[in-house]
C-alpha cells in the first residue's frame, strides 16, 4: 500500500489517479459489513481551520444491523482546512 499522501500535490495527483480508475464491477456478499466514519473539528473565526486543530473521529462498522466494530479518536488536524483535500487533515 503507498503512503498516504502528505502535500496537496500528492493528493491531487492520487484523486487524479483514483479518478481514472476502472476496478471491476464489485458484487455485495450475503452479509455485507457497512461502515461509516465522521470527524468533527472546531469552527475557526473565518470558519476555516488551521493545522493543529483539535479534532475527533468516530467509526462503526456493522453486519446485519450488529455493530462489529467501533471507535472514537483524539487528535489534531494534519493541515489547515483546503476544499477537497479534507484528507490532508
């Protein structure tokens, strides 16, 4: 797996990439496992954030309506806030 991305070029490039994927048609098994994950950080005062921001993730993976799997984590933005490169935080 390559490393995650640490510019903005870096990640441009990789959605660029990503973009012009074609992967096969994925086919669901019986139980499929849904995931879900949400990350919250403060409101700056010009509404955009800056790198070091306190910020907390939370995840939950389920399989038939169970809940296999969850998590909350601390931590802190990798990087200001920047329209499409949410993955740079």
């Amino acid at each position: 797996m390559p490393p995650w991305p640490a510019t903005e070029a870096e990640l441009v490039e990789l959605q660029h990439e990503i973009g012009a994927a074609r992967p096969p048609t994925w086919e669901p098994p019986d139980a499929p496992l849904v995931a879900g994950c949400f990350v919250c950080f403060p409101r700056g005062k010009s509404g955009a954030g800056a790198a070091g921001d306190p910020a907390v993730a939370a995840a939950a993976a389920l399989r038939e309506l169970t809940v296999v799997a969850a998590a909350v984590v601390p931590g802190a933005a990798g990087a200001p806030y920047a329209a499409g490169l949410l993955a740079l935080r």
